[in-house]
C-alpha cells in the first residue's frame, strides 16, 4: 500500500499532463521531433494560405482579361498595352503566342497558316503555359512530402518516447499506471503533433492540385482558340 502511495506521489510531483508539460518532460529526441513537426505544421498553413491568395488572384485576373480580350477590341493594341510586361499567366500566353506571330510574319513574310510557323506559336503557347503553372506550382512538393512523412516522423518520435519511458520504468522497478502514463503520453503526443501537420497538407496538397490542375486547362483552352484565331486572321489577309 506504501509503495502505491509512493508511486502515485512521484506521478504527482512530476507528471504534469498538459500539452507544455508534456513536452518539457519528453526526451531531447523527442523534442526535436516535435519542435520540427510543429515547424512543418506552421509553414504547411503559411503554403495554404499563399497558394489559395494566388489561386483566386490569377483566375481573377484571368477573368478581367478574357473580357478584354472578347471585347473585339484590336489584338494589336490589347499587345501593347499588356504584352510587353504580362502581370499574369493568361496575359503571358497572350504574349508569347502574339509576339512569336509577329516574328515569324515579319521575318519570314509568310502568313502563320503555314505548318511550321503554327507549329512554333503552339510550341510557345505550351512553354510558357508549363513556365507559368511550374511558378504556381511552387512548394507543392513540400505539401506532399509533409503529407506522406509526417505521421512517420511522428511515430519514430512515439517508439523513442516509449523505449526511454520503459527504460525508465525498469529502473525504477514499478509499473504502476501513474507512473507508466505521463512517459506514454510524451511519446504519443509526438504521433498527435505529426497527425496535426499532415492532414491540414493532405487535404491542401489535394484540393490545391485540382484547383491548379483546373487552371492549367483554362490556359491550355485559351491559348489553343487563340492559335485558331491568328490561323484565321492569316487566311483572311492571305
């Protein structure tokens, strides 16, 4: 009956069970795990938050330039005003498709029906649609990697937890709960640090990639019926 008393006396003086003391009693690994779970966490939302603003951004953007450019409006002067200096991805596909027309019709002198000089504005068009979606596209494979590691992170922190908890257990020749809880709940936290940064860039990495992959096709659509519509313009001067 002494040596319960006991043991639940030590769990008292020494076993706090909030989150903080939790962390302050785990081991120096263990610290380490969490320290660099929780820094993941916090830059996987700082991600989320960047990539949403841009997301909404270009289709903004976007949008406010596909009323220009159906505006019937001169392509001519729509270049000249955005295509020397394209602030967003659907007005640099304007550019490049618009500037490789230009060069071709005056350097060759022929009209851009011709195979090759469509092929070479088609060749732009992909291009700078790869470049611009690759720039958005940018710490995704951080989401991914956080999403897939983490919770592994997480557990190795839990086993070395455990080892060290039960380490510290056989010395101290007592098994009872109170004594055995607090080392557990360390270790186990780690796990639940690792779950709280995965799942946020699970859930992101998927809907930001949808999002990305949604925007692609719509640069991917304009800069093929802009290609149309220079094939056409060309056969109408031809």
């Amino acid at each position: 009956m002494d040596r319960t008393v006991d043991a639940v006396n030590l769990a008292a003086a020494g076993g706090d069970l909030s989150l903080w003391g939790l962390f302050m009693q785990a081991d120096i690994v263990v610290k380490l795990v969490m320290i660099g779970l929780l820094g993941a966490s916090v830059w996987v939302w700082a991600i989320v938050f960047e990539k949403w603003s841009s997301i909404r951004r270009v289709n903004r953007d976007a949008d406010g330039f596909e009323d220009r450019f159906w505006s019937g409006g001169s392509l001519d002067d729509l270049f000249e005003a955005e295509g020397g200096n394209p602030t967003h991805p659907m007005a640099a596909v304007f550019a490049a498709a618009m500037g490789e027309w230009r060069r071709s019709v005056r350097v060759a002198g022929a009209d851009v029906s011709h195979t090759s000089v469509r092929e070479r504005i088609d060749r732009a068009i992909t291009v700078t649609v790869g470049r611009e979606m690759e720039r958005l596209e940018r710490w995704m494979v951080f989401l991914a990697s956080v999403g897939a590691t983490a919770p592994f992170i997480g557990l190795f922190g839990t086993v070395w937890g455990i080892m060290h908890s039960f380490s510290a257990i056989a010395a101290m020749h007592n098994t009872n709960l109170a004594v055995v809880a607090p080392g557990i709940a360390e270790a186990l936290f780690a796990t639940a640090i690792g779950l709280v940064a995965a799942i946020p860039a699970v859930l992101a990495y998927n809907k930001v990639s949808t999002d990305l992959a949604r925007f692609a096709g719509r640069l991917e659509a304009f800069g093929s019926e802009f290609s149309a519509i220079l094939s056409r313009q060309s056969e109408e001067r031809g």
